[in-house]
C-alpha cells in the first residue's frame, strides 16, 4: 500500500507540486530538469538495488528500503 501511494504521488502529485511551486511560465524547463534527476537516481538505485542482492543473497533489503523511500 505504501508503495503504491509513494508511485502514485512521483506520477501525479511530483507534477503539480512542481507546478504550483515555480508556477506555469517555465513549467517545461524545470519539469524537464526535475524528470533528469528524478532518472538518473532511478538508473543509480537500480544498481544499488543489486548490489544489495548480491551481497544479501536476496531482494528482501532492498524490497524494505524501496518501500520505506516511498512511504
């Protein structure tokens, strides 16, 4: 449950925070430059995520550390 409210506000809520903070004038840059970060600590995790699998035998770690992120 956790999870998915933690997804369901980076796909809906992340977009009007971001337009209701800086307003609607330069929404595309800065959604643009919000979207790249948010990616490149996805792409960053992803490898964190494994080496946590292989250094733990298992997903249970990780599991319990992206659930807690999004919560």
């Amino acid at each position: 449950f956790a999870a998915g409210m933690g997804q369901g506000f980076a796909l809906v809520g992340l977009p009007l925070l971001v337009r209701r903070v800086f307003g609607g004038l330069d929404y595309a840059t800065i959604w643009s430059t919000v979207s790249l970060f948010g990616a490149l600590g996805n792409a960053i995790m992803v490898y964190v995520h494994g080496l946590l699998h292989d250094s733990t035998g298992g997903y249970e770690l990780s599991l319990t550390i992206n659930v807690v992120s999004y919560a």
